[in-house]
C-alpha cells in the first residue's frame, strides 16, 4: 500500500513523526537558547494531520495579523515548512536582541525582520536536521522568506503550490517557555506525497 493522500497516514505513523518533531523541538530549542541568551523549554509538541482551512482556524483565524517565516525544502525530500509566530513571541526575540519591549508586527525595521526571519531559518533548520539525523536523506532548506500578513494571505501561498497534491499538511503545534515566559508558535510541515511517503519508508514503518 503506497501513501496517495495525507489520510492515509496510520497513528503509527504519525506516532513516528510526532518522534521526529521531539527532536526537532529538543534542537530549536538549544538553537534557539544559544541565538536569543536565554532558557528556552519548549514542551512535547502535538502533530496532527489538518487541512489548510483547520490549521488557519486553530492559528487564530484568516485575519489575524502574525509574522510568517517560509523555508522550501529541497534535496531528499521536498516541500516546506512554514513557522508562524504571534506578535508576544516576536516580542520578546525583538527585545532580546534590541531591547524593544513592544512592537507592531506590520511595522518592523528591517534589522527587526531579519532577526525573526533567522528565527525562522534556526527554526526550521532544527526539524530538517532531526529528520535528516533519522532518515539518512541530505535535506536542504532554501533562504527563508519573511512575511508579516494576515493569516489567510500567509497560508495562500502554501495552498496554491500544494493544492495539487492535496489540501492537508502536518501541523506541529508548539508552547514555548523562554525564560518562564509561555508563548505560543506553529510550524507546518508540506512535504510532497511522495517526500512523506519517503520519510515513512526511511524511518522504516511499513507503508
């Protein structure tokens, strides 16, 4: 049985990917602690399969303004990974390397920018590295590409480059703790059909 949709991924599956997002978050967060100088915990993520519309729904809606960073993915496996961060996590990146203690996501100089897009860039590097460490494959992830938007317009772009290969992808819901403080941040991962079906098999899960 060949995976042809992301429905057709089983719990074990998704018990192995979830496996794969531990690691992932166990190395953004020593990435993460080391860039900004501060404790960083982030706590055992969940990882479930959802449709675009649901993974916007549960971010807080189409129009809610966050800051996205979009990393393609390519080598190995490819697709994307898309972390999404609310305005408290921006702000307290921002202020550890600016001491600027509020911010307005849509109005960020371009120093502040770049210090979220290489948030992004550690982010997503971290969940390739783990993925690579447990398959074997050379994964490279292209410049990440910054974007303060509304939700909705943010998760268009994925939407439109994957709606050909189907409407789901694999949300990784994640609580950050950086210095006592919780904040909240998405990553979505969009391999291709072909590029999951691969992880499953390197990882070796019977398909």
């Amino acid at each position: 049985m060949s995976i042809h949709k992301y429905e057709d991924l089983t719990a074990m599956h998704l018990d192995v990917l979830k496996e794969v997002g531990n690691i992932g978050s166990g190395n953004a967060s020593t990435a993460l602690s080391s860039m900004i100088h501060r404790e960083v915990l982030i706590e055992v993520p969940s990882v479930r399969v959802v449709g675009f519309q649901e993974a916007i729904d549960v971010s807080g809606g189409a129009e809610r303004i966050v800051a996205g960073v979009l990393s393609r993915i390519s080598g190995g496996i490819e697709g994307m990974f898309l972390l999404l961060m609310e305005q408290d996590f921006a702000d307290l990146i921002i202020d550890s390397f600016f001491g600027q203690k509020e911010t307005d996501l849509l109005n960020l100089n371009e120093n502040e920018t770049s210090a979220l897009s290489e948030i992004g860039n550690i982010m997503g590097g971290a969940y390739a590295s783990a993925i690579s460490q447990l398959t074997k494959l050379e994964i490279k992830l292209d410049a990440p590409q910054y974007q303060a938007d509304m939700l909705g317009a943010l998760m268009s772009v994925p939407a439109i480059e994957f709606g050909e290969v189907g409407d789901k992808l694999l949300f990784i819901n994640k609580q950050i703790k950086i210095d006592n403080v919780s904040v909240k941040s998405n990553m979505m991962l969009i391999p291709t059909i072909a590029s999951l079906e691969t992880i499953i098999k390197k990882l070796g899960i019977a398909i």
